[in-house]
C-alpha cells in the first residue's frame, strides 16, 4: 500500500491546474458618472426639486418684472389663497396617482359634497355639524364607490371616473335644482359653513384658514407617505402591483382605501370651497379635475405611479398661481397663462420621462 505520509507536501492533481493561472484579485470597472448623469439621479431622488426650482425662478422673474407690485407679502399669500382649493383637491389626486391611477371625479365629488353641506342644513334644517359629517359621508361613499369598480372589478381607473364624474355632476345639478345658497344666508343661520373663509393677518401677509387647512393636509400626507407602512404600500402598488401583492401588500384593499380616502378629502376642499366662495354654488369648481392633475404633473409626480412628492404637487400648484397673478399684474391676455401651463405640463412629462430612462 502507498504510505499516505508520502504525498504530503506534494500538490495534487487537481491542485496542479491553478500554477499557472491568474493570481491577482478581482476589480471592478469604476464608471466615473458625468456631471448630467449626477444631476439625473439626484432628481430621480428627489422629484420635488425640478418644480421647486421652477417656483423659485419663476417667483424671481416676475419679482425682478414687477418688483414689489408682485414681491411683497400681501401679493404672495394670494398666490396662497388662491391655489388653496386646488392644493387640498391635488392631495386627493396625488394619492390615485401615486398608485398608477387616475380620478377625473375629485372636482365633482368635491361640488356635491358642499351642495350636500348646505342642502341639509338650509332643505332639512339639520344643525351645521351633522350637514357637514353627510358631506363628508358623501364623499367618502363616491370614493368608495370609485375604488371598488378599480379593485374588484379591475375596471380602468380613467373610464371609472370619467363615468363616475359626469354621474355626480349630473346628480349634483339634479339635487340641487341648480339654486345657490346666498352667502348671507349662510352667515346668518350656519356660520360654520363658512369657517375656512376667515382671514388673519400675519405681519403683512393675509391668510386665510383654508390655507392653513391646505398646509396641516400636505404635512400630514407627506409625513404618512414617508414614514409609515401604509405610505410604503401606496408607493408599491404603483410602482409594482404584483411585486406588492407577492410581498404580502393586499393591492385590492389599497385601492381602495386610496380611492376612499380621496373622496374625503374632496369633501374637505367642498366645505373650503364654500368658505372661499361664501356660497353653496353647484357650478362652482368645475376645473378642478383637470387643475389637480396639471399640479400633480407639473409637480413631477409620475403618471405611471409609484414616484414623486406630495410637495411637489404644492409646488406644481404655486407655480401655477405666480404665473396666473404675475401675468395678470403685468396686464398681459389670459389666454398666455393657458398656453405657458400647457408648455410646463408637456415639459414636466418630457423630463419625468428623461430621469425614469436613465435612471432607472
């Protein structure tokens, strides 16, 4: 037999075939990113920034314009009050989208929601209170309604709502028999109604509690957006809806919960709506829909789901609003406003598109 001591020391077969090969260790290929690559991915981080900078610039320029005709404090909480409605009605349109939807219904639900307000308070002479919890039972039921066509009956968000907005509108015409509630009714018998419309003042600047609505909202999403599971999950089910249902997220019941929510958020912007109106109108805030989508898409929130900021969609509303009053006080057509909003949304698309193909 072959003495087992005898081979020690001595390498073997298999051993023999590495003598001569590489020794060095593995490297990989360091790619030096370029100063527009960074710039790419830094705003695929952050999606707030590109409207951000657009507000800045655009603030700037009219400043410089019309300098303290538009700067001034007075001027700059009127952007705020203006875009107040349309802020709390983008929040509602925000979360849809961020889950790859779309709600064409949020101006409609947010109408009916104050015509409810006001009808049961002056047609049924419920106390101010309770007409205000039916408005806002209202617009949860036309957000639940909406989310269950989208999750159980996998029907197409936009068809959804497309159909759903003109039924609303229409009940809403119906039910009110188009008469409006006059403000100083409003004020005499339910003064609570018209609780956003109150206005203080803050050194120079004028706001009013809607604005204030409007900010305590944004804050709050954007804080249950960040932190929280339920935020998480939001941003899953758009990005990935079966990688989120894989994962252990019910996609069904957040949409659901989505679209629900969005309804009482609508019914939120209702009752500012009367607050800023003074009035119960069924024909106001008729472009509500499509003014909370051209914040959401200027505001870089992806209309595919799963990326961008609620602050953004802020963003998108105020750059909204410095253009409408800056061209105003300039004294320049109106219909210049529609045309350079129609620029920014198609450039917002054109850009969102860029940092998703490049970076991701």
């Amino acid at each position: 037999m072959t003495d087992p001591s005898a081979n020690v020391g001595r390498p073997q077969d298999f051993e023999k075939v590495l003598s001569g090969s590489d020794t060095s260790v593995a490297s990989f290929d360091v790619h030096n990113k370029s100063a527009l690559e960074k710039a790419q991915h830094f705003l695929h981080g952050n999606p707030a920034m590109v409207p951000l900078i657009v507000l800045v610039l655009s603030t700037a320029i009219f400043g410089v314009i019309l300098g303290s005709k538009f700067f001034s404090a007075f001027s700059l909480t009127l952007i705020l009050q203006q875009v107040a409605i349309t802020g709390i009605v983008g929040a509602a349109q925000t979360l849809v989208i961020l889950t790859a939807g779309i709600d064409l219904s949020v101006g409609a639900i947010m109408v009916l929601s104050s015509v409810v307000m006001g009808q049961f308070t002056f047609r049924y002479g419920l106390p101010a209170p309770l007409s205000i919890l039916c408005g806002f039972a209202c617009g949860a039921l036309c957000g639940y309604i909406n989310g269950l066509l989208v999750s159980r009956m996998k029907l197409p968000p936009f068809i959804v709502t497309l159909g759903s907005w003109q039924i609303i509108l229409a009940a809403n015409f119906l039910y009110s028999a188009n008469e409006t509630i006059r403000s100083q009714d409003i004020a005499a018998q339910a003064p609570l109604l018209q609780l956003f419309g109150a206005s203080f003042r803050f050194g120079g600047a004028v706001l009013t509690a809607g604005v204030v609505a409007m900010v305590l909202l944004v804050a709050v999403l954007w804080y249950v957006l960040n932190h929280t599971a339920w935020g998480r999950h939001v941003y899953a089910v758009g990005d990935d809806p079966d990688a989120a249902e894989l994962s252990g997220v019910g996609t069904n019941k957040m949409l659901l919960q989505v679209y629900t929510l969005s309804g009482i958020i609508c019914a939120l912007a209702g009752w500012v709506l009367i607050g800023r109106l003074g009035s119960v109108s069924p024909t106001s805030g008729q472009f509500a829909n499509i003014e909370s989508i051209t914040a959401v898409v200027i505001g870089g929130i992806s209309l595919f789901g799963g990326r961008g900021s609620i602050l953004g969609m802020i963003f998108g509303a105020l750059i909204v609003g410095v253009f409408q009053l800056g061209l105003r006080l300039v004294g320049t057509d109106p219909q210049w406003t529609y045309l350079l909003i129609g620029v920014l949304i198609i450039g917002a698309v054109t850009v969102d598109q860029w940092i998703r193909k490049v970076a991701g």
